[in-house]
C-alpha cells in the first residue's frame, strides 16, 4: 500500500510540474528564434561600437569611445538618446527634457524597427523579416546603421 501512495504522490507532483512549466510558457509569451543585426555603419566612426540585440528586444548597444557626444534619432528624426563625450548618457523624459539614463558607457536601448512584433513566422528556411536603418550623429557628423532583424529556425 505504501509504494502505491508513494507512486500516485509522485504522478501527482509530475503532472503539477508539467502544468507550471506550461503555464510558465505562456506568461514569458512566444520564443523562437528571430535575431536582429547591424550590418554596418556609415560612415565608420572610431570608437564608435554599436550591436544589436540577440532576440526579440529590439534593442541596441552603443559604446561611446570617440571623444565627442553620440545623438541617436528617434523613428521621428527627433533626438532621444545622447552620450556625452564624458560617458554620461541622457535620455528625453515625457516632458521633452534631458534626464541622466546611467554611468555606464554602454547604453542598451529599445528601438521598434529593431524588434520583431509580428504572427510567429514559420518554415525552415532563414527569413528577413525587416530591414532598418537608425540615424544619428557625433559631434558634427552624421551616420547611419543599417540592420536587419533575421528568423533563424
């Protein structure tokens, strides 16, 4: 009788685990694997690193090594992330003002073009799901980086 108790105890406690774990799949929302990428940036600037995230986030990371202050534009052409040439980085609040984001050099930050938001795709071949482009500046020159956001089965 004990081996029996024991073994419905243990069933039981597996099928609990087997509900957590799916319910658990279902709170952190779809995972599969899409992948964002800078191909390249123009005009190449010393000191200058950028990369993208390796995942839904749609974020990028920029390292502000060139001596002068780093300006990334919004989708709107607006200016909305800055880096001082002293690695002191500044984002717009919802009052348009320049608020201290971190004491970092590197900043990590969401850009929408960069994410991916749509229907899970499907098939086994590699899909560019979107092309982008995000502008900015350092000091008084202009740049662009080029990427791509890439389902990867």
């Amino acid at each position: 009788m004990k081996k029996r108790e024991a073994a419905g105890i243990l069933l039981l406690l597996g099928v609990a685990g087997l509900i957590l774990w799916w319910f658990c799949g279902l709170i952190r929302g779809p995972s599969y694997p899409v992948f964002a990428y800078v191909d390249k940036v123009e005009p190449e600037i010393p000191g200058l690193i950028i990369e993208a995230t390796r995942g839904l986030g749609g974020e990028l990371f920029i390292t502000n090594k060139t001596g002068k202050d780093v300006v990334i534009f919004d989708q709107g052409g607006e200016e909305f992330i800055r880096i001082t040439s002293d690695n002191k980085i500044f984002e717009k609040d919802e009052n348009d003002k320049w608020v201290r984001h971190t004491d970092s050099n590197l900043i990590s930050f969401y850009y929408p073009p960069v994410g991916y938001e749509g229907p899970r795709p499907t098939g086994w071949k590699k899909q560019v799901l979107s092309e982008w482009v995000v502008e900015g500046r350092v000091g008084d020159t202009p740049f662009k980086i080029y990427g791509r956001t890439v389902y990867e089965p």
